[in-house]
C-alpha cells in the first residue's frame, strides 16, 4: 500500500514538474489567438441610439480579407448582421457610415463581383439592402452628406491595386516611369446612383469632411504620388459642385483629421510630426476656413490627441494617446482650455455622438480582448461579448517609468505565463514600428503574446519620438535617430531588471520596420544583447533613401534629404557601425516592401555573414511591408521563438 501511494505521489510531482517545464507550443498560441475575434471601426449613429461595427474573419486569403457588417441598440438587444450577399456566404464589408437622420447604415460590400467593393445602403434594421454604386476601382471612407441625399467616397477609379504602402507593390517591368493613380472624392447621389468625381484629377486625397452646408470639402491632399506625398499634404477647400480645389494652409509637418466646425468658421486638424499616415498625433490647430493664420490650441500638451469630434463650434472632444494609455478630453477652442474627461490604461477607438452623451468604440487592455462598447464616456457598457473567454498567455502587465536624458521615459513589462518568482527569466525588449507611434495597453498579438507563453518577460518601451508625452518628446528623435532614442530602450531595460527577476545576461531584442531598425542600430551599439530579431529594418540611411518608394518622410526627421545632407544620414546608420557587431541576428523581409525594400535586410545579412555573426535571411514570397499571410506570419512567429530559445535559454551555447 505504501509503495502504491509513493508510486502516485512520484507521479504526481513528475507530472507538475513536466507542466511547469513544457509551454504550449507556438502553434497552439497562434491557433488560439486566431480565434479572437477582431472588431474595429465601430460608429455610433448621429442621435446615439444605435452603433455599427466591423468583425474581421479568418479565411480568404491576403487578396480577399473577409469581414461582416453588425449593429445594434445601445439600449441592448441581439446584434443584426447588415450585409448584401443573399446566398449567406461570408463576403468583404466594411466602411460603415451612418445618415444624419441615423435611419440608414451605408457600407461597402464585394458582393456583387468578389475584390470589388460598392456602396449598399440599409435601414437602421438592417434589410431590406440596396445596391447604390456599380462602378471599377478602389472605394473606402464613406460620408454622407448633411441633407443625406448623397454619399461621399475617396475613389480610384479603374484601379485594382490595393492603395497605400504596406500593400505589396506592383513589381516593375520594362522602362519605368512614375505613374500615379490619385485617389479623389467622389459622390453618388443615393436615390439614382449618379456617381460624379469631384476632386481634381492630379490632387491625391487623404481625408476629408463636409461642410456644414454640404458645399464644399476639407480635405488634405498632395500632388503626384499618394504613397509618398502624405508627409506634404496641404489642407483644401474643394467646392463640391465644381470640384475647384484652393488650399487653404501649408502646414510645416503632417496634418490629419480635418473637421469642419458646425459654424463652418474654422477647420480642425492634428498636426505633428507622423511617420505613418493613418497613426495620428500631434496637436490640435485651427484653420479658418477662408483662409488665414492656423492656430495651435493646444501648445504644450502632455499627451497626442488622434481623433477630433465638434459637439459645438466651442467645444471639441477629442481621443489621445496617454503614458501607454488612453483618453478622452474636451477643448475649449477659443481659451484653449483642455478638460480631461476620462484616461485608463487600454487602447480605445472612439466616436460620439453629434447630440446627447452617448459615444461608441472598440476597447482592448492587457487584461480584456477587444469588444464593442457603447454609453456615455467612462461609462460604457459591453454590446459584444465575442471575446469573453479569450485566453491570454502572458502575466502581469506592469506599467514602467524612468528618468532619461532629462525627460520621463514610460513602457510596458509583460511577464511570462505562469511566472514564479523564485525563478530568473530571459526577457525580450519589443521596440514598435513607427517611429511616430505608441505601444499602448492593448490585447497582445503575436510575438508580444507568444514570449511570454514560452517564458520570456517582454519589454515594450515608448522610447522619444513615439506618441503618448506631448509632440516635444514625438520630434525628441529628429536628426538624432538612435541616440536618444536607444538611451531610453536601455534605461527602461535597466529599469525592467531592478523591478523584476530578469537574468541581464540573457536579453534579447526584436522589432518591425522602425522597430526592425532599431535591432539593428541596438546591436551595433551595445553589446547588451544575447540575440535579435530585426523585421523590415533599415541598416543604411544613405542607400534606403534611393530604393524606398515613401522617400518623403524622410526629410522632416532628417531635415534635409540624402543628396544635400549625407553625414546626418550616416551618422544614424548601423551599417556605419557594422563591425561592433557580435550579436547574433535573424534577418525577415517580405520581397515587395515598398517601404523598407528587401536589399536593406540583405545588406545587414551580408555583412553579418561576412563578418562571421550567426545570422539568417528570410524572405517572404509576395508579402509587403505588412506581412499578411497565415502561414507566413506563423513561419515568423516560429523562427522568432527558436532563435531567441537558442541563444537565450538556459544551458544554449553561441
């Protein structure tokens, strides 16, 4: 009998100790995180009554990425699926958009010729659906107008390549020219479906908004190419029924979000130093609308506004970005008085409401999956519950701050599933894309959610130049790419390893794009680091500035381009710095990356390997910038996680 209850005992403590011992396999992780489901572009309608969102779904591949069209009361009640396809298959919608009158749901749908997208329109129930474009070419940013007669759209008529630069891009044969496909607002009128374009012809537009009067647009656009040109825009008023386009102001950096004040006297953006459009930051100006001085109203703000919303010509309410956090504040245009209405450490999307105190947007935090909320501010409540059992694989998330060069450095540690504190744990250091853009609390995907199920504390610092600390600490990395930027990472890993059982002596560091950079630039640097992963890194200024296709953004972080200032240029380039390297390297790239081209990841491994560095390239066949495809993206996962375990991982030889 003893020996039967030892025998139990035995097994009982082996099985524990194997439990503790053996993580889940990166392919389970990835499998359960693929079955969250993904929420985004969630509006609430004009009078608050009702909210309309976009559920992401898995299939269809990186050419036809599927999606469904939902709504609901705010009141409560069951969702209603709105789409257009009458067999019941899954199809691409998106773009919603709701009427003045909040009795109509616009949206898009590709229905009717798959990869091709139209405009439907639905009652607030959600049926009967009606067809109202039948036209060719890319549509998205849908806007009714404020007599709800017509839909406004920003169109690129014939064209079937997905715009923007982290789409793949066409592969160049035979002469090469630069040719432009402009994307231009257009209107279709929604009773007869009369679609006329509106902008002119060679004026690329990014955003824009009707005019209280439904007479003219604000919108920001460029000349010549829209990919590159963004960081250029100017701001318009474009006549809507003639199409004459008048810029109204030249902004010295990057604008985004225009508004229109409801007394059509002015014209709200954000304004700032953005290396990517569509990631928003900066501060909040006024334009008037005829024309005149901008205004900056809010000049010293801590934090980076990234949506506008004028509940009165007096008052704006806008979402920022927050110490890793979120929030919603108010402003007062004329004083320039700011309220701060509500902040919490989560990423939220946000819109309100052009009446009353209800607002609707998706919520996401370390601690809760995205879902769709809807109330008033601070006071939300659930009306999706897709996401309720969602399983995390990481511990606690700790919210991290530090002195560095004279400023308050801010980042997020993630630590391992199953964290026991008598034990040392390898840590990974996650740098973001960007550089413009913050590691906020969100729903980790990905590597930031995989390394901590195979027992890595992950770090996600908001070195200077990223968004959340006003637009000082944003423009904190101009002509200074790497220096700076590089002393915060590694104050906030000093910082991370007084806080937490972190063995220094088995550091790693990983990143994408701005990211993937500052891996390569990190190992050149310091010799900190036991292994890297550096995704769509840049390794030399001096030759990226002649193959990128986006060689616009470079100059306001530069000040000048290549041509004129080469030193500045090389001063921030690891190649400059190449044989310091000892850290052993993995190199990832997607071959049509307009954005970072492939030849920067494979000059970082051609000197690596030269210079006797253990290092590896890996290409991914038709991928951009943004890697898309389930089995590639799995591939990078899988390699990340071995790479680190080989060299970081207890009783691992270089």
């Amino acid at each position: 009998m003893r020996r039967i209850v030892f025998l139990i005992l035995a097994s009982l403590l082996l099985t524990g100790v194997c439990g503790a011992q053996s993580p889940p396999s990166v392919s389970s992780v990835l499998d359960t995180q693929r079955q969250v489901k993904n929420y985004s572009s969630a509006v609430i309608s004009p009078d608050g009554s009702r909210v309309a969102w976009v559920e992401a779904l898995e299939g269809g591949g990186s050419s036809r990425r599927l999606s469904v069209v939902w709504t609901a009361s705010v009141a409560g009640g069951k969702p209603v699926r709105v789409t257009a396809a009458s067999d019941g298959k899954n199809r691409r919608e998106a773009g919603v958009a709701w009427s003045p009158d909040s009795q109509r749901l616009a949206f898009l749908s590709d229905a009717a010729r798959e990869g091709q997208l139209e405009i439907y329109v639905a009652p607030a129930s959600g049926s009967p659906i009606r067809q109202i474009t039948r036209v060719t070419g890319q549509l998205s940013h849908l806007g009714w107008s404020p007599d709800g007669k017509s839909i406004a759209f920003l169109f690129v008529e014939g064209s079937t390549q997905e715009p923007g630069a982290l789409a793949p891009y066409k592969l160049d044969s035979g002469v090469v020219e630069e040719t432009f496909e402009e994307q231009r607002i257009a209107v279709v009128d929604v009773a007869s479906g009369r679609v006329r374009t509106i902008s002119p012809a060679d004026l690329y537009i990014y955003e824009y908004d009707w005019s209280p009067r439904g007479d003219h647009f604000a919108a920001t656009g460029a000349h010549g190419s829209g990919t590159n040109n963004y960081w250029v825009a100017q701001l318009y008023a474009i006549r809507a029924d003639s199409g004459e386009a008048r810029s109204i102001w030249r902004p010295p950096l990057q604008i985004a979000s225009p508004r229109w004040s409801p007394d059509g006297g002015a014209i709200a953006v954000i304004h700032g130093l953005m290396s990517d459009f569509g990631s928003t930051g900066g501060d909040i100006w006024l334009v008037p609308a005829g024309g005149g001085e901008a205004k900056n109203a809010t000049p010293g703000i801590a934090a980076s506004p990234n949506e506008l919303f004028f509940r009165t010509s007096e008052e704006i309410l806008f979402t920022e970005q927050l110490d890793g956090g979120s929030g919603v504040a108010r402003l007062h245009p004329q004083s320039g008085r700011v309220e701060t209405i509500w902040s919490g450490p989560e990423s939220l999307h946000l819109t309100v409401a052009r009446s009353g105190a209800a607002s609707a947007g998706v919520r996401s935090s370390f601690d809760g999956a995205p879902e769709v909320w809807a109330g008033e501010i601070g006071k939300w409540r659930a009306i999706t519950h897709g996401n309720e059992n969602a399983k995390r694989f990481w511990g606690e998330a700790r919210n991290l701050h530090w002195e560095s060069g004279g400023a308050r450095a801010q980042g997020w540690l993630l630590y391992p599933m199953g964290f026991d504190s008598s034990k040392k744990y390898p840590m990974v250091v996650s740098v973001h894309g960007g550089p413009a853009a913050a590691v906020s609390a969100s729903w980790p995907s990905r590597w930031n959610a995989v390394l901590p199920s195979q027992g890595y504390f992950v770090f996600l610092p908001n070195p200077r130049g990223s968004y959340g600390f006003g637009e000082k600490f944003t423009q904190g990395n101009v002509k200074d790419f790497g220096y700076g930027d590089l002393q915060d990472i590694l104050g906030g890993v000093d910082e991370a390893v007084k806080q937490a059982p972190i063995d220094k002596n088995r550091l790693g560091i990983v990143g994408w794009s701005y990211g993937g950079y500052m891996t390569m630039w990190a190992v050149t640097q310091t010799g900190r680091f036991q292994a890297a992963v550096a995704g769509a890194g840049i390794v030399n200024w001096q030759s990226y500035y002649g193959q990128n296709r986006i060689d616009q953004w470079l100059v306001p972080y530069f000040g000048k381009s290549v041509y004129e200032d080469p030193e500045v240029y090389a001063r921030s380039s690891p190649i400059t710095f190449i044989k310091n390297v000892k850290t052993p390297t993995l190199v990832l790239h997607g071959d049509r990356d307009s954005e970072v081209p492939t030849p920067q990841g494979y000059e970082f491994w051609h000197a690596l390997k030269t210079l006797g560095v253990p290092t590896q390239l890996v290409i991914y066949e038709n991928e951009g910038h943004g890697v898309r495809k389930p089995d590639h993206v799995k591939d990078i996962q899988e390699r990340t996680v071995r790479w680190f375990d080989k060299f970081l991982k207890p009783g691992a030889g270089r």
